[in-house]
C-alpha cells in the first residue's frame, strides 16, 4: 500500500500544464511516427524524473546538498536557476497562460494581462489559507481534471482513423520525444519537490539507517515509480493519439489552446466548458503549490545561508515578489516563454541527468567521481548547440 499511495503522489506531483500541452504538440507534428516519439518522450518525461526523484530522495530531500557536490558556488547558482525556472519566470507563468487559454473563450474580452493579475491575487490569497484550500484543491480539482482527461482520451480514441504522414523518421520523432520531455522540465521539479516524497517514505517505512536506503526505501521506490510513470505513460500515450487523430481540428490553434480545442471538438460546447473550468482551476493549484515550494526553499534553504541571512526579508514579501514576476512573465505567451526557456533546458539537462547518476551511484555504491561528468556533459551539450545554431 505504500507503494500505491507514493504512485498516486509522484503522479499528481509531475502532472501539470506542461504535461497536458507537450504531448499534444507531439502527436500534432510526428504523425505516424508517434511510437518513436514516444519512446523519447518516455526517457526524459517519465525516466529523468523518476530517476531524479530517487536520487534527491537519497539525499533526504536537500536539494541543496544535491547540487553542492558540484562546487558550493555552482550549486548555489544552479539551486537560484531552477527555483526560476520552475517558479516565476517558467512554469508559474506557463500555468497562468494555459489557464487564460482555457477560459478565453468564455470571457472573451478579458485580456492576458487582466486575467494573469486577478490569477496572481487570487493565488496570493488561497495561499494565506493553504492549510485549508490546498487540499480540498488537490482532493477536487485534480480527480476532477484527471477525470476529463480520461473522458477526452476515450472520446477521441474512439473515432477511428489513420495517423497523418509526417516528414520525421523514427530517429528524428526520438529526438523530438526527447526534446519534448525536456520542456516538461519535470527533473528539476523531482529534486525540488523530492523532499514531500522523502518524508512520506521516512514515515511509512521508519527508516532509521543508511542500510534501509537499499533495502526498504529503493525497492518500494521501484515499485511506486512503476506505478506514477505507468499513469503518466497512460496519459501520454492518450493525448499523444488524439492531437494526431484530430490534427485537422488543431491546424493553427495557439498551444495554450490546444487541449481547450480538443476538449469542444470532441465533447461539445457543454461539456467542453467544464473540461476547460477543470483545466483551468487545476493550474491555478499546480501555481500555488509551486509558488509555496519555491517560496519555502527560498526560505529555508537560500535566506538562511551565511552569504543573505543578513538581507532583511519576510516571508510574505518574498511570495508576493514571486508571484509578480509570475504575472510579468506570463505576458509573454506561451511561446515567447518557450523560446528562452528551450535554450535553456536543452543545455543544463543532459548534465543534470548525469549528475542525478553520480549522486544515486555515490549514495548507494560510494561512487565519487561528479565535476567532471557533470561539467563534460555540460561543455559537450553547449558547443552541441551552439554547432547547431551557427552552422
């Protein structure tokens, strides 16, 4: 049973907006190559995160001990770039942005910029009540959104009909399966929200000593991540199918929309509306828990550090900064967020993936070696993408 109810938390803490919208796009552009995509697609959006998960968890959730085996002051600043990049400047905003594109239709003339500051607001309030509204959230609106989903998948699935020619060949939908689930930027919220997972496993297992890392705490791992990647994969795999059965009814449609058009074409405008209101509440949750894990290890990890501790500073104030910037961002789009982002993401996440490696081979095996796989990769990836750019 532990194992079941870590599942259900891993799968609940990886699916949000990005995890909806990726794979829609995916199946848009690879076609009848969507089963090699796929198998990209389940490397770096449902592997890296388990695997980071388990290696953060190794280090009982300190991510900030996670990331100091590279060097104090890199991975300090690598800390601050992903608390970014999943906080305001990256996934908050994309949340507001997937929010606004499922009610759009319905408030036609609220702006992005309107809807994004009331979102902000309202966020910052039910956050001052987290220990209330959080979990009536999760309990309600997630089943809720994950219901929809499957009634979309199944809907969809059910009209029958060959996949559309795409120009990819099965290495080329790898690739973009690959890419794909680097956007999802689910390994970094795996090392960030790792330390839920570590005190859930501590309490249920009682782990007491280093020896019950291997022999309690990774095989139930293994098992709960069976669980959580099989409901991802399921959902993947749906939505995946569906974008490319019913590309013809997406030609054009803004990313933010792809799932809320999906939704009308196949259920109709009534139940599409509830669809959408799911979809919507469902990233403004997906916001306020990102917002308190940032804000929390901010908190915690950072301002309590001999270099700030003597910055004066409030919680409070910190979360209303947080969520200003969100607000900021998000006026960029979907895709002006992605084009910073992509560049980004592409070149630290190779690196990151192997220096989850080290760290789970080090705390299990004693492994010692990191700065240099880690930076290697790092170069290797970077003069990568810089080839590409210039040639």
């Amino acid at each position: 049973m532990v194992a079941v109810s870590t599942g259900i938390a891993i799968f609940s803490m990886f699916f949000g907006a990005g995890n909806v919208v990726f794979p829609l796009l995916l199946g848009q552009v690879t076609g009848h190559q969507i089963p090699w995509a796929l198998v990209g697609l389940a490397i770096t959006a449902v592997g890296a995160p388990l695997l980071g998960l388990i290696g953060s968890v190794l280090f009982e959730g300190d991510c900030k001990a996670f990331f100091y085996r590279i060097g104090a002051v890199p991975g300090y600043i690598a800390v601050l770039l992903i608390l970014a990049l999943l906080g305001p400047i990256g996934v908050m905003p994309r949340c507001f942005i997937v929010a606004y594109g499922a009610v759009k239709d319905y408030v036609p003339y609220l702006s992005l910029f309107t809807f994004s500051c009331i979102t902000g607001l309202v966020t910052f309030l039910l956050i001052l009540r987290r220990d209330f509204i959080l979990p009536i959230l999760g309990y309600i609106l997630s089943p809720l959104l994950i219901l929809m989903l499957i009634i979309i998948i199944v809907v969809g699935l059910g009209h029958t009909g060959p996949l559309p020619i795409s120009t990819y060949t099965p290495l080329s939908a790898i690739k973009e399966g690959l890419i794909v689930g680097y956007d999802t930027m689910d390994l970094l919220a795996s090392i960030v929200f790792s330390v839920s997972i570590w005190m859930l496993l501590k309490e249920k297992l009682n782990l007491q000593t280093s020896a019950d890392l291997k022999n309690k705490l990774v095989p139930t791992y293994m098992c709960a991540s069976l669980i959580g990647g099989a409901l991802l994969g399921v959902i993947y795999v749906g939505l995946t199918y569906n974008a490319a059965l019913h590309h013809a009814a997406l030609v054009d449609v803004a990313p933010e929309q792809v799932l809320a058009s999906l939704a009308v074409h196949l259920l109709g405008p009534q139940l599409a509306m509830v669809a959408n209101m799911a979809i919507g509440l469902a990233c403004l949750t997906t916001v306020m828990s990102l917002a308190v894990a940032v804000v929390d290890v901010i908190h915690v990890e950072l301002m309590n550090s001999k270099h700030v501790s003597r910055i004066p500073y409030s919680y409070g104030w910190v979360m209303v900064i947080t969520i200003i910037i969100t607000v900021i961002f998000s006026n960029l789009g979907f895709s002006g967020i992605m084009n910073f982002l992509h560049p980004i993401v592409a070149i630290s996440y190779p690196a990151i993936i192997v220096l989850t490696i080290c760290n789970i081979l080090y705390k299990l095996y004693g492994f010692s070696y990191v700065k240099t796989p880690f930076y290697g990769t790092l170069a290797i990836t970077a003069a990568w993408k810089i080839c590409l750019t210039v040639c």
